[in-house]
C-alpha cells in the first residue's frame, strides 16, 4: 500500500494538538495508517516503525512538520490532506488572541505583566527555553518531560537564585492563584495549599478537597524526579516556603512517593519553620509519626484531614467508605453474585500514575499483589504491559503507551482497546478504572470509557458471562466536563461508581473477597 506524503517546512503545530488530530484522520474511510508531526527524531522513528518513512520526511529537521498517509489511493490522501486543514483552522480560530510571538523574549515583551512560562516542547529543547524564561524573570511550568537530570538540576538552582519557581520536568498540574494550569480542575479558592511531586495524586487531592466544601489557595507541582536525591528536593523546599509566606495559605498539604531518607529529613526540617497547620502523605509510609505534622493514609484521607484542620477541628482517619457499611455490603453481594466460577481476577486499568501506584498500595495492605508497568515488588514487574497476568493494574500514562501518542486523559483509545481485551478474558471478573476531568483532559471522557464499556458487554454477554465495572471519577461540577455528568454517564452503563480512588479500590477488593469465599 503506496504511501503519501505531504511536507511544511519552518512551520510549527503543537505536538499535541497533532496527536489528537491524528487520531481523528485514522478515522476516515480507506487512511490504513496516519501521522501528522513535527519531524522531531521522535516521530521520525515513529514513522519508520509504522512504515510511513519517505525520502521527503527524511531530509527534514525538527522544525518541519509533515503529513504521512498510507492509503491505496491519491482520493484517500487528498479527503485526509482537507480535513487535516479544517481541523487547524478551527483550533487556530478556537484560540484566543491574534499574535502568537515567535520566541520567549517576544512573548515577554507582548505581555510585560506575565510572571510564568509553560513550557512543552519535545525535551531536547525544552531545558534551553525554561533557561531562557528564567532569564526573563519568569516562573517556569515544564510540561515537557526528556529533560536531563543534569539539566533539571541545573534549572532549579538557576530558579532559586532568582526566587524563582521551575515546576517540573513532567509537571501537568498546578494551580496558581485561582488559575489552573495543564491538567489542573476547577476547585474552589481556599485555605489549603498543596505541593506535590505527583499530578494526578494533586488532581485527586484538590478535587476531593472541593467535593468535602474546602477550598485551594495554589497548588504547585514540583515534577516526579524533584525528591531524588541528585536534585535534592530543590522546588519542594521552594515551594513550602513560598506557601508558608502566602496569607491566604493556613494548611500546607505535602503529596509524594518516599523520599530518599535525607531528602525527607530536609522537607520535616524547612515544614518546622512554616507557620502552617501541615498534613504529609508519603505514599507507601504511612506509617510515619511526627509530632508537628498530621500524616494521610490515603489521597482522599489527606484531603478529608486538610479540610478538618482548615475548619479548626481535630482530623480523624478515614479509610472506609462515604455509604454505609451494610449498603456496601449489600452491593458487594449483587455483584459477587454475577460472576462466575473462573473469574477470580481483577484488572485496573489507569489514566492517573499515582492512582495507580495508590491502587497497588492499598491492596497490597490487605495481602494482595498486583501484576504491573510499575510494580511494588520486582518480581510482579509484567514482562510486557500489555499482557496482563492474573490480578493486575496498570498505568496507561508511562512511556511504552505515550511515546508518539496523547495521553490516556487525552485521549482513551488505548484503555478502550484494553477494555475490549481484559473483557475478551474468560478469567476476568472486575475491571477497575479512573476517569480524570480538566482542563487538558478529553472533553468527554466518561462518554468514551463507557462506548468501549459497552462494545465489551456485548462481545461477552454472547457467551453468557458478566463483568463488574468498577470506577470513580477525579474532578468538580466545575470542569467542563461535569462531576456529576461523569458519573452519571457510567452508572447509566451499569459501572459501580465510588467518589473516591481509595473507595473504589476498597470496594473491588471486598468484591475479590466476597467471590473467593463464595466459592
């Protein structure tokens, strides 16, 4: 099958924008294969792997984009080619504001009153516009992730010679004065804080902050590699600081994977000198005591203690579920009762690494490993992510899903196709899920969960077998896509859905136990 080719060179599209818009061109009839980019060695690479190389893409260099469409017929290509226009056209028109400044400089002079830059470009250039930023006196949001360790390290001692802020390499979330950035939700301001060295595990706090009537006075996102010890948790110090002189900041709020040991050390010291009712969830030790400070249990516990403390009463655990117990009970009875004998395993199938990563932890606490992409023990590491293998969990966000492709909370197709799969399992009986609302995230992705949720249930209600879908939904009536229209959404298609990723991990667990002892 011939392939098509069309090249710009010096011109310049958002690489995500292309991912998404990439996808849309597959979907036309007679495009067997599609992949609009920037020539960056990346999708170079990627082009070859999909047999979409030509001589023309070859010859090409980062700044040049090029369309790419295997098709039996020139028709096919010249319909992929038009639609490709109409698509940039309308997010051209969908954006606000007439001039788009060719470099940092520029854009600071068009706009003397900005005070951060977000940065995402491929990694071998994002390190050398976020020095640039600095330069101009800006805070720097890396989105980008590829970033050197030696360059991270580097930018951030630059950032806190100058007072200044660089969230991330890999920072998608932050919320900055009542302004939520990347793949922040719409939460109320109020008096809790948040720094954190996990997306998602902000996404979760802040919402559920939301959900429990408190409110966020900024969250500030330090990048998953700013606690290691070659960089020295340099924007986590930072941060706390920066929260601990803010007046409308009366609880700080500390999300991380453990620390090194010195690290934390360093963090438990500089928390001392802040004037501020703190809360610290570590995940995976929780178990840890300090006098001074209030330790979370789970994301939602952390939440629920923030909120506590911001109102000025004393913080209770809470590690169960919003319902009663015996309606949960009861439900986890219903359920149990549909599967059968030979489906004794769980599969989760995550957009959110730290939901993920907390999924894993919490069963883990009631004895029970996870196969995984990011396992808690080396020997549950799959040989293959794709492969599932008894009860297992995965995180749709690491590279071996993302490279040359949106993200999970983007875009779904990746977690459809695994829905289809994990369904097709005659050993399967729950499948566990997020759905991540935002700013950045797909604008219905409920809606595309639950299209994959019901091809499934056709494909293995022929052969007279059922499956639990088990969800929740992380985000606030005031995203764009809506709380409760989310959730609505699933519980119209039969999934039990739970307010929280710890409650909905509970719950699946309490159905795992349900059906071994039922035999």
């Amino acid at each position: 099958m011939p392939t098509f080719c069309n090249v710009k060179r010096n011109t310049y599209f958002d690489s995500v924008t292309l991912m998404i818009i990439s996808n849309q061109l597959k979907e036309i009839d007679g495009a067997a294969e599609v992949l609009a980019g920037m020539a960056t060695d990346l999708n170079k690479e990627l082009a070859e792997n999909l047999g979409l190389m030509t001589s023309d893409i070859r010859a090409l260099e980062a700044n040049d984009f090029f369309l790419a469409v295997q098709a039996h017929d020139a028709a096919v290509f010249t319909e992929v080619t038009q639609t490709l226009e109409t698509l940039l056209k309308k997010k051209s028109s969908s954006e606000t504001g007439d001039y788009r400044p060719p470099t940092t400089a520029s854009a600071v002079r068009n706009l003397p009153q900005a005070n951060i830059a977000v940065i995402s470009l491929p990694g071998q250039y994002a390190a050398a516009e976020a020095e640039k930023a600095l330069d101009e006196g800006l805070h720097v949001m890396l989105f980008s992730d590829g970033v050197s360790l030696a360059d991270e390290l580097r930018l951030k001692q630059k950032a806190h010679e100058k007072g200044l802020l660089v969230m991330g390499p890999d920072c998608g979330t932050a919320i900055l004065g009542g302004t939520a950035l990347c793949f922040a939700n719409a939460v109320r301001r109020g008096k809790i804080g948040i720094v954190g060295a996990s997306g998602t595990g902000i996404q979760e706090v802040s919402t559920l902050i939301d959900k429990f009537g408190g409110g966020v006075s900024h969250a500030i996102g330090t990048g998953g590699r700013d606690l290691k010890a070659e960089i020295g948790g340099i924007m986590m110090l930072d941060a706390i600081d920066a929260l601990g002189k803010d007046e409308g900041t009366e609880v700080l709020v500390i999300i991380s994977k453990p620390p090194a040991a010195e690290i934390t050390a360093k963090i438990f010291d500089k928390l001392r000198t802040v004037p501020k009712k703190v809360v610290v969830h570590f995940l995976g030790s929780d178990e840890m005591e300090d006098a001074d400070f209030t330790f979370g249990k789970s994301l939602e516990d952390t939440a629920c203690k923030a909120v506590l403390l911001a109102e000025g009463k004393e913080p209770e655990d809470f590690v169960g579920f919003t319902a009663p117990l015996a309606e949960i009970d009861r439900t986890v009875e219903a359920q149990a009762a549909k599967l059968g004998e030979t489906q004794p395993y769980l599969r989760g199938l995550y957009s959110g690494g730290t939901l993920a990563y907390e999924a894993l932890l919490l069963l883990a606490a009631e004895g029970m490993d996870c196969y995984s992409n990011i396992p808690l023990k080396s020997e549950y590491k799959l040989e293959n992510a794709a492969v599932s293998r008894e009860n297992t969990i995965i995180d749709f966000g690491e590279d071996e899903f993302t490279v040359g492709k949106p993200h999970p909370m983007i875009d779904a197709t990746s977690r459809q196709e695994a829905i289809l799969k994990e369904a097709a399992d005659p050993t399967v009986g729950i499948i566990l899920f997020d759905v991540v609302l935002g700013y950045g995230a797909h604008e219905n992705i409920a809606g595309e969960m639950v299209s994959a949720i019901q091809k499934a249930r056709t494909q293995y209600a022929a052969e007279q077998r059922e499956i639990v879908f088990v969800g929740f939904v992380c985000g606030t009536e005031g995203d764009r896509q809506g709380l409760e229209k989310s959730e609505s959404l699933l519980r119209e298609s039969g999934v039990v859905v739970f307010p929280s990723n710890a409650q909905a991990v509970r719950f699946a667990q309490k159905l795992l136990e349900a059906k071994k002892a039922g035999g």
